[in-house]
C-alpha cells in the first residue's frame, strides 16, 4: 500500500455494491448485505483473509436494488469509496444477511472490470492522495478562503448543538484536529442529506467544487436549527398564553390537551421541579437530599441513563405526602352506628375502634396503634378494616402479603440497581396521597422466606411504634414518618408469624360466628347483596330464616361465612332463570293476536305447565333440595357412637373449631399399639401417655384385656385411629379424648353419643388447659352435642361464648381425669371400692 510515491491503495479492488448510502472518506458507515454477489464477497474476501490489504475493498454507490437483480451485472457507478471493513456481523433472521462497518479512506475511479464472477474485481485508478490528508497542506488563494469560509460555518453549527453531550464535545474538537480538506466529506456524512446530494460530493473530485457543493448543504443545516430554536421558542409563549387562557376560563367549552403541571418541557421544566420540591413540604434532610440530586440533574444531559433514574427519584419524592393528612372523624356515636351497619357481632374490634377515637378526642397528638386480627377465613377481618377506614375518614390502602418472599417488597430496591423501585409501603402512600392512612397487611402469617432476604424481619420497623417515625426506604435513602399511619394485619394463624414481629401487634381474635349469628349476617348483608348482584328484588325472591337455618346446617359447616354467600348465590341463579323464563313468556302472551283463542285454547296444557311463577318466589326445604341437591353434612354423631372404643373430641383449626372422632379397637397380638390418621409427635406421645395411666390405674377402674387379665395390652394389640385419614394432626388437645376412647374400649361401656372433650393430660392424671376454647364449644353446639368437658383452668374463657349457647350446652370442667371419666359415661366411671381400702391400709 505504500510506495516512494505515497500511500496508494491496491489496483485491483472487489467491489460492493450497494443500493443504499453512500460512504464517503473520513466517514464509517454500516451496510447491510444481503445479495448473492455481495454474500459471496465477504464469506471468500473478508471473513478468510488474514491480512491487511484483504480488508480494504471497494464501495460502488448507486447501483440497482439487489431484490431484483439477475445474473446480469447492472451498471456501476463510475466514482466509488475505497475503505476498511473494521466489523463483520452475520445474522439470519428475518434472512440470511451480513452488516459490515466500513470506514472509507480515499475515491477511486473503475478502469475496468477484471470479472463479474463470484464477485466483481475491477481495475482502478486511485483519486485522492492519502498522504495530504497526514501532511496537512496550508490552501491559499481562492481555495484557502472558502475552506476557512466552510470551516467557519462548521464551527457554527456545531455550537448550534447541545456541547453537553460527549458526541458533539468529540466533534468539536475534530475540526480543530482534522485537515481543511477532510472537512466536506466529513461534515457531509454527518448532517442531515440525501444519498443524491452525497452522490454529488462524491463526484466532486476537484476540492474546490467539493467545497463549493458542501457549503450550501451545511449553511442550509444551519438555517434550520436557527428556525427550530425560534419556533420552539414561540411554542412555549404560545403554550403559556393558552395555559393562561385555560385558567382564566374564556373558552370554557373547549378541551385543551395541556395539563397544569406540564407548563414547559424545555428549560422550564426544571424551575417547575425545583418549585415542587420546594413546595412539597418535606423535612430538612429529605429537602437537602433533593436539592442536591436536583443540581446534579441540572449538569447532567438528558441522553444518559443516569437522568432518567434521577429525574423519577425527584418526581417520587415530589409525589409523597410529606404534610399532606385528612382529618379524622372523632363523633363516636356516628362511629358505633356505622359500625353496626358494616358488620354484625365482632365486638371486641369495634369496642377497640371506640376506644382509639375516644382517645384521640383527649388527646390529638396520638401514634396509630398496630393492631392484627386473628381468625379463621371468612369472618370479615378485611372488610372490618376497610369500615375503620370509613369510619375514621381516611384512605384505605391494601397490601397483601401471602407469598411475598423478598424483603425489598418492604423496603424497596437501592437505587444502584437496574429497575430499581421503592417497597409496598412507599407506594401505598403515593397512591392515597396522605400520610396518616389506614393500611391493611393481608395475611401476614404467610410470608415467606427466600434468599432475597425476609420480609417479616423487614415489617419489624414498620410495624414498631417505636422506629416507624423515621422509616427509611432503601430507594429513599431518607426518613419518611409513618407514625400517623394506622396500620392492620389479618392473619389465621399465630403460630407462623415470627415471635419478635407478633410482640409489636396488638392481637385481636375473631372468632368464628354462632348459626345465629349466621343467620342474622345472611338476611342483613348476604341476600340483599346477592340480590343486588343478581338483578333481583326482594318482591321476586324471599328466603326465610327457616330456610337460611337449612343452609348453614346441612349445606355449610364452617367459621366464617364464604360458603354461605356462594349457596345463596346459587339461589338467586336459579331463581333468576325462573324470572327470565316467565318475562319472555309474558312478553309472548303480549304480543299474541286477539284471534288466536282457539289456538290457545288447543295448547291449555303447555300453558299451565310454562306459566310465569307466582312472585315472589319463596324458598322452602323442598326448593332448596332441588337447587343444592342433597345435603352435605348429616348430624352422625350418635350413629357413630354405637360400639365401644370411640368418643369425640375438639380440635381447633386455621379454619375454626372442629369435632374429631378417635377410634380405637383391640385384637389379640404382643402388646403393640398402632397409630394412624397423620397424626403428628404430640397427639402420638399423647396416645402413649394415655395407654400409660390406663394400665397403671387398670385395677383402679377394672379395666381388662380380652381374657380378661388385669393388663390390658398383654397379649392385645392396640390400634388407634383418627379420621379423617388424610389430614394432618397434631397438638395436646386429645389427650383426655384418647383416655375416655380406650377406657371405653377395655370397659366394654359406651361413651355418651352427645359429649365431646378437649384437654391436655399428664402422666399423673391431671388435665391441663388448652386453647382455642371458643371455636371448639360453637364447633360442638353447630354438630348439635349437648355435653363439653373442658379442663377447669380453661373455664375463664367460656365468658367469650355468647349467653345463648351457653344456655343450651352443659359444661362439666374437670381437673383430673377420674372427673372426665364419670362425666363421658352414663352413670358415672366408678372406681373399685378394694383399691381404696388397700390404700388405707396401707396407710
């Protein structure tokens, strides 16, 4: 390539031709080459040479569209572009084709070609000298002014541009760098032309002419920035003055598309931002924070990615109700009777609701307790928070948190990261635009854990009464006060929530309802709502408390009352068929002619049959099979209890109270006892601290095997077996279940088919108290016994029973488990007279 004669390219060059711009010196281009000519000339050329020269080729402009080229070679372009192709990628989709980064060095003029085939080879005659562009040659005369004439003009331009960004910074400094020849190629290539006009530079062999067809091209660039400016400038007066117009209400019927806020989008937008984070009313370090990201934003062009992250974190914080609340309703008596409209029963939250709007009638400077209602699903728990909501006048904000595995769902992203966003809670107070709202953490014992981190940990400061005045979101980075902000949690179960985050709540159990209760909850709220829903009207449809007992009883079994809502909705459906049905027959019996009698006449029976129901349509037991089917739950318990070695016992579940069945039966073997029914290790070591007492105290109660030794498992095997099969159990609560199911099986006695028991025992006898009391005593009042055994020390909690169930069941507490005996059985367990005297005896 060099020679004593300068720098001279190759003078045989295969040639690209290309269809779309033109490259020229000093410029890179990419072209994309998709036909065959062109394919084969990399793949052979380009992508298996080693060297140097076999990179330079040359770039015929101007030549016909390769989608429908022939095997002819169509006529090339007399002037073409030596240059270097610097990147070679190949791709396959949507076809086969490659891109080449081609930087072109010098013009060239075709002499001849040397062959078409596979690809051209031509041989040319270099035009430009290569080394005038290294030696930098001073141009005088007529030639040296019009390339300071066109110098001077780029200059312009280029301080025309955003200096700002780094593109244009480069290019400034390239024209004080490049040779005065180079610049009409360059500048060229760079502003805004057609391929003709480029094709005609190209041409240009003469430097003179080059400059003097370049000249217009760049001070026509310039003539349109210039216009841009201006009419970006009146745009904005223009806006202004429609914005004022807007304001002053001249034209009240027509819709503009401005908003308020969006006053400018150029300059102005940033003294706009500056105002609202001045204006946002926010503490003096967050103000400090923002003010300095705010001047970083200022120096920083919009073109790189850091802008977009800091422009979104100043609108955030702009967004925040720093000092924005709502003020709260404190008239307690319109709190109670709102409150009573909203839910019925669920006493203890509203007395507890009361209390804070008394308290923050004393006292107004108060801190928003954390509260967490416990109960099983169904119960109202969520809907009772939303009434607080709207009883105390403030927004309401949802978060539910089951499955929520990574702490930054709490406390949000940092900013360092791609995506970055702030947490749940951050989000919820730019959604309801205050600070003192009523949030509700749904399901807060279901958060899980992952190696994202926990989120129960996370929930610890914002759940501290303590710590929550200056919560700090790591998308923030600053304090925000949650102090104000009454926040709720609803749970099933105490048991998965972690100890530290249970000990910052306050815990209310919900209960389950009583069928009362029920029945009340379905005729104030659930069939006036599904009525609603289902478009029908309380003189088309009546179901009465007859009926609704029906349901709960035989078609629901249940703590809350979901199942219930879905029956009565199954209702409605069918009843709105019925509804339909008899509107299109009456429509039809309107439209019908008067001469059409005998014809109606002839159809008396279809007609009778197809008549519209009488309103309103009332639903009795009958009714009610045809639309349920047949019921689900039967009253079994005294079918069951016909053989001995089975009794009842009462389990407390996420779901509400339960009834248990515990079976057991003996078969002679080597002493063994089996446990089914999933049972977990303290119902197992339950069932052996049970088998345990028995035998030590077999004579005590004359208790036998099958031969009728005084040990009851010698020579017996034991099984015990707890239904249903496939559920999971586990807990203390069986214990004096177990002892009265297997005195029941050595005694040959019956337990009584209306009792049911829950406690824990002890290697001595003794009953200990357990939990959950009053979900068990409604499980056994809805399965219709009559009879609970509690422990005594759980007596204190039957004062949470409504009066009325207490008046119909009959509770024996008992202290040891000789009390538990005489009252499962009739008549009593009595005791063996000769053990006492041997005891007093021995005495």
């Amino acid at each position: 390539m060099s020679s004593s004669g300068g720098i001279q390219i190759p003078s045989r060059l295969p040639l690209l031709l290309t269809h779309e711009g033109v490259l020229l010196p000093g410029s890179t281009t990419r072209f994309s080459v998709d036909s065959a000519r062109n394919m084969q000339l990399v793949k052979s050329r380009l992508l298996k040479g080693t060297s140097l020269k076999s990179t330079m080729i040359g770039v015929i402009p101007n030549t016909k569209d390769p989608e429908h080229d022939n095997d002819e070679l169509p006529s090339l372009h007399s002037i073409g572009t030596a240059g270097l192709a610097v990147q070679v990628v190949g791709s396959n989709w949507p076809k086969p084709h490659y891109t080449l980064l081609i930087t072109g060095l010098c013009r060239f003029r075709v002499l001849h070609l040397l062959r078409e085939r596979p690809f051209p080879v031509a041989m040319v005659e270099q035009l430009d000298r290569l080394e005038q562009y290294t030696e930098g040659e001073q141009l005088d005369g007529e030639l040296g002014e019009l390339s300071q004439r066109f110098y001077q003009s780029a200059v312009q331009l280029v301080g025309m541009l955003d200096m700002s960004v780094p593109v244009v910074a480069k290019l400034r400094r390239l024209l004080d760098s490049l040779p005065r020849e180079t610049l009409p190629d360059v500048l060229a290539s760079m502003i805004r032309t057609s391929n003709l006009e480029k094709l005609q530079v190209l041409d240009a062999v003469d430097l003179e002419e080059r400059f003097k067809k370049t000249l217009p091209m760049l001070t026509r660039q310039i003539e349109g920035l210039k216009l841009l400016q201006k009419t970006r400038k009146l745009r904005s007066d223009d806006d202004k003055r429609v914005l004022a117009t807007r304001k002053g209400g001249i034209f009240p019927g027509r819709q503009f598309s401005l908003e308020e806020d969006a006053e400018d989008e150029d300059g102005d937008d940033m003294a706009m931002l500056e105002r609202k984070v001045k204006e946002a009313g926010m503490p003096e370090p967050a103000l400090r924070v923002c003010l300095k990201e705010l001047k970083r934003l200022k120096k920083m062009p919009q073109s790189m990615p850091e802008y977009a992250l800091t422009r979104n974190y100043l609108e955030l914080m702009v967004e925040l109700p720093w000092s924005k609340s709502t003020t709260d309703c404190l008239d307690i008596r319109a709190a109670r009777v709102l409150l009573d409209n909203d839910h019925y029963a669920l006493e203890k939250l509203k007395r507890r609701v009361l209390e804070y709007l008394a308290v923050r009638q004393l006292k107004s400077a108060l801190k928003g307790p954390i509260l967490c209602f416990v109960g099983p699903p169904g119960v109202g728990k969520t809907s009772v928070g939303r009434s607080i909501a709207r009883t105390l006048g403030r927004e309401f904000h949802r978060i539910a948190l089951g499955g929520v595995c990574d702490q930054s769902d709490i406390r949000g992203h940092r900013r360092t990261y791609v995506g970055s966003m702030p947490g749940r809670i951050i989000n919820g107070l730019k959604t309801v635009g205050v600070n003192n709202p009523v949030f509700l953490l749904d399901e807060v014992d279901k958060l899980g854990k992952s190696l994202q981190g926990d989120p129960a940990a996370a929930l610890l400061e914002v759940l501290d009464p303590e710590q929550n005045h200056s919560f700090t979101d790591h998308y923030l980075n600053v304090a925000f006060d949650l102090s104000q902000a009454l926040f709720i949690a609803t749970a099933n179960n105490t048991a998965t929530i972690p100890p530290a985050l249970l000990d910052r709540m306050e815990v209310l159990q919900v209960p389950g309802y009583t069928q009362e209760e029920k029945v009340e909850i379905a005729h104030r709220h659930l069939i006036p709502n599904q009525l609603e829903q289902h478009g029908l009207t309380p003189q088309q449809l009546q179901i009465p408390q007859d009926t609704t007992q029906e349901i709960i009883s035989k078609y629901t079994r249940e703590a809350g009352v979901r199942s219930l809502e879905r029956k009565i909705g199954a209702i409605c459906r069918a009843v709105a068929v019925k509804v339909a049905e008899g509107h299109k027959l009456s429509r039809t019996d309107s439209s019908s002619e008067p001469g059409a009698d005998q014809e109606q006449e002839g159809k008396a029976a279809d007609s009778d049959m197809a008549a519209p129901p009488e309103m309103p349509i009332v639903i009795d037991q009958v009714a009610l099979k045809d639309i349920l089917g047949p019921q689900i739950f039967e009253m079994e318990v005294s079918e069951r209890l016909t053989l001995p070695g089975v009794a009842i016992g009462l389990a407390w579940t996420p779901l509400g109270g339960e009834i248990m069945f515990v079976e057991a039966s003996r078969m002679e073997g080597e002493g063994q006892l089996t446990l089914t029914g999933q049972l977990g290790d303290v119902m197992k070591e339950s069932a052996h601290l049970a088998i345990t007492w028995l035998r030590s105290n077999a004579k005590t109660y004359q208790l036998t095997n099958i031969a009728g030794c005084a040990d009851p498992l010698e020579g017996n095997d034991i099984h015990l077996h707890f239904p249903a099969g496939a559920v999971t159990k586990d807990g203390p609560s069986a214990g004096v279940t177990i002892v009265t199911c297997l005195a029941s099986l050595f005694s040959g006695r019956l337990v009584r088919s209306d009792v049911a028991m829950t406690g824990e025992i002890t290697l001595r006898g003794l009953v200990l108290p357990v939990g959950g009391i009053k979900d068990k005593v409604l499980a056994a009042h809805r399965a219709g016994l009559k009879r609970v055994i509690l422990p005594k020390r759980s007596e204190k909690d039957l004062e949470e029973i409504p009066s009325h169930i207490r008046a119909e069941l009959d509770f024996v507490t008992a202290s040891t488990l000789d009390e538990v005996l005489n009252a499962a059985f009739d008549g009593g367990f009595p005791a063996a007279t000769v053990t006492h005297s041997q005891i007093a005896s021995k005495l």
